[in-house]
C-alpha cells in the first residue's frame, strides 16, 4: 500500500523564511524521482528549483503561481510505495522506495538537497483513528497511517512555543522584527508557526489582524479610494512590493535609516585608462573590460585604506574589518537591482574580474544566480555610467560601510598639461559610513582612485 508523504517548502538558507511560486514543473499524477525539481519558486534574492526528497506519485499540489508560501508550508504531497493495483508508486527504477517491501527507505534518500531539509532519516508521521476503533493504553487497534506531518515537538500553525522568559526571541527575518517594532507588538507573546516555533511574517499580521490595527488600516483605505475616484482623477496601480523589488525596498530603507552617511566626488581624466584598456586588448588574449580595471584599482585603494573595507556591528558597538575584499556589483536585471558578489576580488587580475563579471552577470540575467552568490559583500562597485548618466550619490549596500560609483566616460573640455584639450572624463562618486571613518579617509581613499584612473601607471606600485 503507497504511503502518502507531504513535502514541506524547505529553508533555502540566508535567513530567507518565505518564497512566491512561479512554475509549477509537475502535475497532480505525475511520477517524481527522488531529487527532480518539482517546482520555481523566486525568494528576496534569487530564483530557486525545488527538488523533491522523495520519489513517487503526485497526489497533490498546494498554492498556484504567483502564491507566497512560507517555509515551513506543504508544497505537495507524494505517494511512495504501491498503489492499490500492486505497481510501483515511483519510477520504474523504484526511485525512492525500498523494492523488497514497498516501502520508503528508512535511512536513505536524497540527503540535504538544500538547507535545512533532505531525507536522511525517516519521515516523521502520524496517525488517525477511525471513529468507533477499540482503544487499548491509550492507542487505537484500527489506526491507519495519514500523510507525513512535523515531528511531535514541532508546533503546528500559530500554535508553536512561545520564546522563553529571557531567552531569545525565534525570529531570525529582520523584516518580521521591524514590523512587531513598528506597530508595538512584543514577539515574546507570540507562538511561531514555522520550523522550531520561528514566528514569521505571516504570524504577525495574524496578531496585528487581531487587535484591529489592519481593520483600521483596511478602513483608511476603503475611505481614500472612492474619495480619488469622485475627483475624476485616472485609475491607480498598485504594484505589491515583494520578491526582489520588496527585498531591494527593504534594505535600501534600511540603509538609509541606520547608515549615517556622506557622499564625495571628483571628476578624473580617464583618457590614460582608456588607452591602456585599448592596448591591453590590443595584445590579445580576452577582452578586457572597463568595469574589471576599475574593480582591481578598488582593490588597491582598500589594500591603503582598509577602514572602508568593513561593517559596523551595533549591538556589540564594533567595527567589523575584514580581510578579504568579496566585492558586489550593481547590475540591472528584468526582474530589478541586484548584487552580485565577486568573492576574493583582491587576488583577482583584470583578466580573472572581466570573465567573473561577465558569468555573474549572465546568471543575473538569467535569473539563477543563488543566494550565496548575492549575500557577503564587503565593498560595492556600482557602474551608473551605463544608464548614461554623469553622477549619483549611490545608497550604501547595508551592512557594508561604503560604495564607490562611477558615471560615464564622456568626451569633455579639460585642461591637460596647461592647455585646453578634449579628454574622456568620468565622475567618481564614494558613498561611505561616517561612523567608520572621517573625511580624510573617504577623501584619500576617492583621490587614490582618481590618481589611478588618470595615471594607470600608479597601479604598478601595488602589482
């Protein structure tokens, strides 16, 4: 007899806890094997194949497109074993089932396909009885196996543990936590019903729900909405701001709200560089491109001026320097702005930052860059120039400490060796944390770039 397991939306790690499907890949019917992509689903920070722990039949399918699920939520249901007619409920390999006896294998599968989940052990169940089955110590005679659900100690929905006294609060989505902080609500009151008692998103509106504050909410809408349309103004859109564009709102306001920044910028004669760029490329092998000579010449400002290398731990009141330079890029996708991260770009050469660059920003594009791949950065280099614009005052990319931006390289009047010329000129802008350093030091670190936009040649000392 197949045995029906339920496949849970797993942690798909960086702290994510929810996730919004957008392909289904199987149908209700369709035989699975263990570790298939079942579904795409798209987090705050990538798109993200699911594969399935288990191999067998699709009995069931929880939420269409375009549904946000939490972690912690069924994503489908499978049956493993033998159908009632006496087939395999898998593949015709028995993927996912013991062939002796029918049955799931009890400590082998998949293995931990993504964080925080994989089928190393045996799946947890439990059981039902049927009404009026004899009951003996507690236990009925005629119990018969139900889908798979969270282990007993696990809570079910709304209904976890609660954090206890002087403990720490199961919450780790810094969104879920300014959302209590804002509307006044103690996390410590509330039961979480994601994986161990985490509250989530979900938990906290239900607690707002409840005291009323979206009901007022919900009322000051109602009001508004007429109120525009008797004045005869066009219809309004209102774009939900969840996936990346809801991440990139979050963390730019964050930025902005805990950041005390300050912006400097200096206009450079980038003529040399592009001479040097041409020539290099000249001497064949790979292209080289603009935006890897200026990584590598941000590379060598931070190897002098490791302050700007660094975040800031507020609850420790430290300032967190870091060795290694994993330096982001801004880069502009279809489904909005995202981050890569090149990781040791200071042991990079221009040759080895031109092929990264590019493969991230393929990947970007594509929509399949992982989480690991956008989360680490220590300094950020965002090219604006691209846009055809001359300059910006970038928002810092939390929790790193500062961002260099660059604007176009455009043909401009410049005094060159005392007399009016026609030279290829970009603004450099720097974006930095004051609370890292002052003036000086964003001042040094800017004019250092700027030295070896101009004179290339000022790089040579760091080589």
């Amino acid at each position: 007899m197949a045995q029906v397991l339920e496949f849970k939306l797993p942690d798909l790690g960086e702290g994510l806890t929810e996730a919004e499907i957008v392909r289904w890949l199987v149908e209700v019917g369709d035989v699975v094997a263990v570790d298939q992509p079942v579904v795409e689903v798209e987090t705050a920070k990538a798109m993200v194949e699911v594969p399935c722990p288990y191999g067998g039949v699709v009995t069931a399918r929880f939420g269409e497109e375009g549904t946000e699920l939490p972690v912690g939520a069924p994503l489908l249901t499978v049956a493993v074993g033998e159908t009632a007619d006496g087939r395999p409920a898998g593949d015709g390999s028995g993927a996912g089932t013991d062939g002796a006896s029918g049955r799931a294998p009890a400590a082998e599968g998949s293995g931990n396909v993504l964080v925080g989940y994989g089928t190393s052990e045996a799946p947890a169940r439990r059981r039902r009885v049927r009404p009026g089955a004899p009951v003996v110590n507690g236990r009925s005679r005629a119990q018969e196996p139900l889908r798979e659900t969270r282990p007993a100690d696990a809570p079910s929905a709304r209904t976890g543990r609660t954090a206890p006294a002087g403990g720490p609060v199961p919450v780790i989505s810094p969104l879920v936590r300014r959302l209590a902080r804002q509307n006044g609500l103690d996390l410590r009151k509330l039961t979480g019903s994601g994986p161990d008692g985490l509250i989530l998103r979900a938990d906290v509106e239900h607690a707002l729900r409840a005291a009323g504050t979206q009901d007022r909410t919900d009322t000051t809408t109602a009001t508004a909405v007429p109120a525009e349309a008797s004045a005869g103004t066009a219809p309004v859109t209102r774009v939900p701001l969840k996936g990346i564009r809801g991440a990139v709102a979050d963390k730019l306001s964050r930025s902005r709200t805990e950041i005390p920044d300050a912006t400097c910028w200096v206009d450079a004669d980038a003529t040399e560089l592009m001479r040097t760029r041409a020539a290099m490329n000249a001497a064949g092998g790979p292209k080289i491109s603009v935006l890897a000579l200026l990584a590598r010449i941000c590379t060598a400002a931070l190897a002098r001026f490791p302050e700007l290398n660094a975040s800031v731990d507020t609850e420790a009141r430290e300032i967190v320097r870091y060795a290694d330079v994993h330096l982001g890029f801004a880069a502009q996708t279809d489904r909005g702005l995202v981050v890569p991260v090149v990781r040791d770009a200071h042991t990079r050469n221009a040759e080895s930052l031109t092929a990264e660059f590019a493969r991230l920003t393929e990947a970007a594009r594509a929509g399949t860059l992982t989480p690991a791949q956008l989360t680490g950065g220590t300094f950020t280099l965002n090219n604006y120039g691209v846009f055809g614009v001359d300059g910006s005052t970038p928002i810092i990319n939390h929790p790193e400490a500062a961002m260099l931006g660059v604007g176009r390289i455009v043909p401009k009047p410049w005094v060159h060796e005392g007399e009016l010329a026609v030279r290829q000129v970009v603004q450099l802008s720097l974006t930095f944390d004051h609370r890292v350093c002052d003036g000086g030091t964003a001042g040094g670190f800017l004019r250092y770039v700027a030295d070896c936009v101009e004179q290339p040649a000022v790089l040579l000392r760091t080589l």
